[in-house]
C-alpha cells in the first residue's frame, strides 16, 4: 500500500448525518443566567472532577462514539482553563489524557488528536519552568510524572500498515468505492490530505460534487445562496464556495454522541447510558409530561456548554 495511504489511518472525521432538528424550548438565553441555573439545579455534581468521574470519561475514552466529544472537551480544558481547575480536576483531567494516550496506542487512531494535546501539555509544562507552576509544588511534580507517563506512551506509538496479503487493499478498491469513502469525510485537511496520498483520489478530490456535498453537511441552504449571492464568479466552484462559507460561519461541530441534559431532573448523563429519571419513578410527574413532547425533554450539551456548567 502506498506509504502515504498508511499515513491516513491516523484518523479523519467522518460525516455524520444532520438529524432532524426539533424545536426545543430552553429557558436558558444567556451566559450568566446560565450559569445561575446550573449551579441550582445541575443534580449530584459539586465541581468538573466530580462530574468527570461520575460521568466516567476516563473508561468513555475507549468508546469510539464518545472519544472525539472527550478529545474537544480536554483540548478546550488545557488550552484555556487548565489555572482555573482544582488541583483534584487537574490531576482527572491529567489521568484522562493518559487514557487517550492508550486508547490512541491500542487503536492506531487519531494520533493527530493525541499529538494536539501533547502539544499544549508542552506549553503548560514550559510556562510552569517560568515560575509559576499549577498548585502546590507536590501537586506540580505528581503532574509532571503523569505528562512524562502520557509522553512515553505517545513515543511508543507506531503506526502499523496493514499486513501485504490482506486483501482487498485500499488502491484496489473501484474508483466508485473510493469516492463514496471521500464523500464521507467531514473537513477540508482531510480531503486535502487525501490527494496528496495517492493520484486517484487526488483526481476525485478535484469534483466539483465532493465540495458542494462537503458545503451542503456544513451549511444551511440559506447560507450557501448568501455566498453564491454576494460573489457570483464562485457560482460552480464549490470548493472555494466553502472556504468562503467556513471563514464566515465556521464548520458545524457534531460528535456521534454527547453528553445529554434531562429536563425532568436536571441530570446529565450519556446518551448511550441513560440514567434513572424521577420521571420514570413518580406517577404524578408522569402526568405533568402527558402533553409534552419527549423528543425535547433531553438537551445535547456541546464540549463548551458542558464547561460553562461549572463556571469555566
Ligand atoms: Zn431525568
């Protein structure tokens, strides 16, 4: 198999299908009110480690449907808001970038993810070696030993080719096969990463269906014409039609399953897992929710929502 082919196996972000979206009334309409709710109501959660541990996102890593949600979460937990956790949060959120660490190692997926983290773990390593370290220096060393843990691992990593008499192998595929695989990625690196892997794909990747589907899972109808309105020299090519569409409204963010708010008891929990509702237990609140619709009575909460629960 082409060298290049192998490279891709670290991982790409796949399409997942637009559901369909129903109108869901929150009572939450900003930031600051937001927060005021949660706080009263999030229920059984003091702080973020709690929540992380009861929520168990260190086994939730080895979920492939969960992994890129987790990844989001520490990514935007370690860029920006590693100061303000607890030195408890600190130490979860450390012990869960292990994990990544060897989901990434057993998987030989999405080493590009581990590689991000990694990176910002540097950062956080250096400006500490500038004087100001995070907590107590006891707290600073137990974290130091974690990220040199998580830095081993990462440099054991090695991404094995499939072996030669496997069959069939991915340039074998029909060029029909290949472009259904294309129309399937959800970002533009990895598209662009594609065609420089191999000449077929390089070929197929220069459609102009491969950038209009690309543009029509991003952005609404309404978007794409206000594009194609205000620059009609772009009108077939949809490739630069995206890039103009995602410097202006930014790519839709969807993970195969995130974590979901319960409206009856102000719960979260994960999708897959569910948990045990009052409304389930209790015959009066059952009749409250006769009327109501059950598809709105569980919110999906983004990675950044999901922070700002607990004033982050
Ligand atoms: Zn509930």
């Amino acid at each position: 198999m082409n060298k290049n082919l192998k490279m891709l196996k670290n991982g790409m972000k796949m399409k997942i299908p637009r559901k369909k979206k129903t109108k869901i009334p929150l009572t939450i309409t900003n930031t600051q009110e937001q927060n005021i709710i949660v706080k009263v109501n999030i229920a059984g959660f003091n702080g973020l480690s709690e929540a992380l541990k009861r929520l168990d996102f260190r086994s939730a890593v080895h979920d492939g449907r969960r992994f890129h949600y987790i990844c989001k979460l520490l990514d935007l937990l370690v860029s920006h808001r590693l100061n303000a956790l607890s030195g408890c949060a600190q130490r979860v959120l450390f012990n869960i970038i292990e994990e990544v660490a060897r989901q990434v190692s057993q998987s030989q997926q999405n080493k590009h993810m581990l590689d991000r983290l990694l990176g910002q773990l540097r950062q956080v390593v250096e400006f500490a070696c500038w004087g100001r370290p995070l907590g107590s220096t006891i707290l600073w060393e137990q974290h130091l030993n974690t990220i040199n843990r998580i830095h081993e691992i990462a440099d054991r990593i090695e991404i094995r080719p499939p072996s030669d008499n496997k069959e069939p192998q991915f340039e074998q595929l029909p060029e029909e096969c290949v472009r259904e695989v294309l129309l399937r990625l959800a970002d533009h690196q990895d598209l662009e990463r594609s065609a420089h892997a191999w000449g077929v794909m390089a070929r197929l990747v220069d459609e102009l269906r491969i950038w209009r589907e690309l543009c029509q899972f991003h952005f609404s109808p309404r978007q794409i014409q206000s594009v194609i309105d205000n620059s009609p020299n772009t009108s077939e090519d949809w490739q630069l039609i995206y890039h103009k569409l995602r410097k202006c409204y930014g790519l839709r963010e969807e993970y195969a399953e995130m974590i979901q708010l319960c409206r009856n008891c102000r719960c979260l929990f994960w999708h897959s897992i569910g948990h045990p509702c009052i409304a389930d237990t209790d015959p009066n609140f059952m009749e409250k929710l006769e009327d109501v619709d059950k598809s709105s009575l569980y919110v999906p909460i983004p990675p950044q929502a999901f922070l700002k629960f607990f004033s982050l």
